[in-house]
C-alpha cells in the first residue's frame, strides 16, 4: 500500500456479484502456518514497488518534481503503470503527492530549526524512498545523517540501483562502503541497514550502525508499521527512543497510514489489501486522529502531538498557489474518489524535548505552529 490504496469500487462490485467468486479454486492443500507467514512477508516487501510506481507516477504527470525516482522503479513496475487507468493514476498521484509534500514539510521544519546543529533521521521501511536524495540535492549544507532500515531483498535492490546510478552516487559526500553481501550501505552521513525491524522488538535487539544516541531524531514511518502487530509496533519504537537512542535525546515521530477502516472505503481499502496477502495490523488499534495522538503520547512522545488527514493537508498546507499548479495538471475535480481517498490516510506526529538544565526544545520550536486537525496547538477536536 505504498501508494494509497484506491479501493476499486467497480471490481469489488464485480466480485460481490460472483464474476470472480471462486474462479479458479479446487479443494486447497492446507497451507502450513510457516508458509503462511513467508507469504505475508514477500506481499509486504513488495508493497515497496507500489511506492516505487507511484512515485514515478506523481512525477511523469507533473506532480512532483524527483530526479530520482526513476532510479529505483524496476522495470516490472514501469510495465504495470500503463494498465491504471487515468482516474487511479491520477488520484494515486494525487495521493502520493499529498502525502510526500505533507510529510516533507514536517521534515523541513525540524532540519531548519536551529540550524547548524546535528539532526538525525531514521526512516523504518523506508524501501526505495528517495526523500535523503530530494534533501541533500536542495539542501547540502544540513548537517543530517540520515538511516534507511529495510529487509535485505529491498536494501540490496536499492544499493545495487545506487550504484548504477551515477546522479546520485556524485550526490553523496563520499564513495559508499558495501557490505559484502551487497545489503547495507555506509557513508558518513547515509546509512542503508538491511533488518527485519521485529527483531527490534526482541529483549535483546540487535545494535542499529553509526548512530549517535543523542543527536536529536526523527523517526519516520512511511507506511511501515502499519503492516506489524500493535505490540510489535510499540516495542520497535521503545527500543529506538529509549534504547538505541538515550532517553534524553529530543525524539519524534511522524506516522503516515491508513485511518478510518469502518466506513464503505475503508473496508474495501482494508479488503482490496486482504485480497493480495497484506493486512494492515495496526489499522484496528488506530483506526482515527484521536487514537493515533493517544497512541503518540504512550509511546513517549508527550510534548506535543498533532494529527491531520490528507485531505487536510491538501485544503491547509497547500499553498493556493500550488493548488492552481496542480489542479492545472489534470482534471482533478472531476474524481468522486479523490477526498475519499485523501480522507482515508493520516500524517500524524509526536515528540519529546529535553527539558532539565540544559533543555533542547528543537521539535517544539519547528512544529510550535503547525495546524492540526487532533492535537497540535490549533486542534480543532477529534
Ligand atoms: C509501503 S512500503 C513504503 C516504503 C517507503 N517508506 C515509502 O513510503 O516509499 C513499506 C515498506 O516497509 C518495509 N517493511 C515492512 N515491514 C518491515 C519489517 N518488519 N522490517 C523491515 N522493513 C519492513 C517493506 O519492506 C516496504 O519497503
């Protein structure tokens, strides 16, 4: 579900009168529980290819501008794009674009807040995502370093892609180092970890490479811990903020996911996913804002929280001018499925300062004024 997850009304439709009831079924080998998993875990890393598309997408129709998308979008998901029709292109695009300048402007706001001081960004699932590049092509002064965890099969893809890549491979402030296997990368301040997060949930986790556990940090999950059990899900972001990272360090964490599984979309979204062996986990425990803000304050983030849905960020976070830019691009109003849509994905954050005698406010002071539709300091109710 890397990209929003457009129901497809009309095959769903399709399906409930019985086209495609039971095509092709006989009686079914029992499936053991091991396989079972296994499967779940390819249909999960191969979301990462959803995302790939998308983003080309977004940037072949003009909404975003990214160089580097199309380093990373294999040829199998070039191939499929064309079989979208206009409409779910358009409204992935849309929603691809919505969610990546939402999130961007969170992100921009905590690297640009006292600025010259060392800023940490740990990016959980990122997959082929290619926000690190877009930064430090617009940005070359930040002092970031910025960590990219996935499993290895997407981790190795997206090195081997690097280094085909003579664009971004002059954009990195120094040759990368490889592990042998070809599934993490290194340089000073860019790190690919090849992990299975989960085992971050174990009471011994294994140790995450160069990171500095008092660098304040911004924890991303893009879509990511979605896809885990809830307790999972928070003891992956106990161990990081608590374990790898001192408890004093200035932490956030900014959440992009599925909301609102109980109405006719949400439940063909969470059906539609079902359907391809990908089950959204988390989505049950924070089905809306005010759960997801309740879910940030357990979890540690307690200075503050603010939630909104993407639908939110198109009417409030952007520009009037851009809204002219992009409704210009295509028809956009003529798609009854977009503010479903936009209306079914949240971007949600939480954090931390240091307070004592020597306080660090960095993710007050960037996030101090941002709108929000739960939480935040113009909330406006859940
Ligand atoms: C929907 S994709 C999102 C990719 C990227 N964050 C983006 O938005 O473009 C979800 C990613 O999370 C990764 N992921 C899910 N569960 C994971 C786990 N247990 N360990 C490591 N990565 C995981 C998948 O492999 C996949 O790359």
């Amino acid at each position: 579900m890397a990209a929003p997850e457009i129901p497809n009304l009309k095959s769903l439709l399709a399906q409930r009168r019985g086209g495609l009831r039971g095509r092709g079924r006989g009686p079914r080998a029992p499936i053991s529980h091991e396989t079972s998993e296994a499967a779940k875990d390819e249909a999960v890393k191969g979301t990462d290819q959803d995302a790939a598309g998308s983003r080309v997408s977004c940037v072949e129709l003009g909404y975003l501008d990214d160089p580097y998308a199309k380093v990373f979008a294999t040829q199998q998901t070039v191939r499929r794009l064309p079989l979208l029709n206009r409409e779910r292109r358009s409204c992935r695009s849309l929603g691809t674009y919505v969610r990546t300048t939402g999130l961007d402007q969170l992100i921009l706001q905590f690297l640009t807040t006292a600025p010259g001081s060392p800023k940490q960004i740990i990016s959980l699932g990122a997959g082929t995502d290619t926000r690190y590049f877009r930064l430090l092509s617009a940005y070359p002064s930040l002092d970031l370093t910025y960590h990219e965890i996935d499993f290895p099969c997407n981790t190795s893809s997206k090195i081997a892609a690097i280094q085909r890549s003579p664009a971004i491979l002059s954009l990195l402030s120094h040759p990368p180092t490889i592990s042998t296997d070809g599934t993490s990368l290194s340089t000073p301040t860019y790190h690919i970890t090849a992990l299975d997060l989960r085992t971050l949930a174990s009471p011994t986790p294994p140790p995450l490479p160069n990171l500095n556990p008092s660098t304040p940090t911004l924890l991303l999950s893009e879509c990511c811990l979605v896809y885990l059990p809830p307790t999972t899900a928070s003891a992956i972001l106990t161990t990081l903020s608590t374990h790898h990272l001192s408890p004093t360090t200035p932490c956030a964490l900014v959440l992009y996911e599925p909301v609102r599984p109980h109405d006719a979309f949400g439940r063909t979204m969470v059906s539609n996913l079902k359907s391809r062996n990908i089950h959204l986990h988390t989505l049950a425990t924070y089905p809306d804002l005010a759960s997801q803000i309740t879910r940030l304050k357990t979890a540690g983030f307690d200075a503050g929280q603010g939630g909104v849905d993407t639908g939110f960020v198109w009417r409030e976070w952007v520009s009037e001018a851009e809204k002219e830019r992009v409704g210009a691009l295509e028809m956009l109003d003529e798609f009854e499925e977009l503010g479903l849509l936009l209306g079914h994905y949240c971007v949600c954050w939480g954090w931390r300062d240091r307070g004592g005698e020597e306080p660090d406010l960095v993710f007050s002071d960037a996030w101090r004024g941002v709108k929000a539709q739960v939480g935040g300091t113009t909330g406006e109710g859940a």
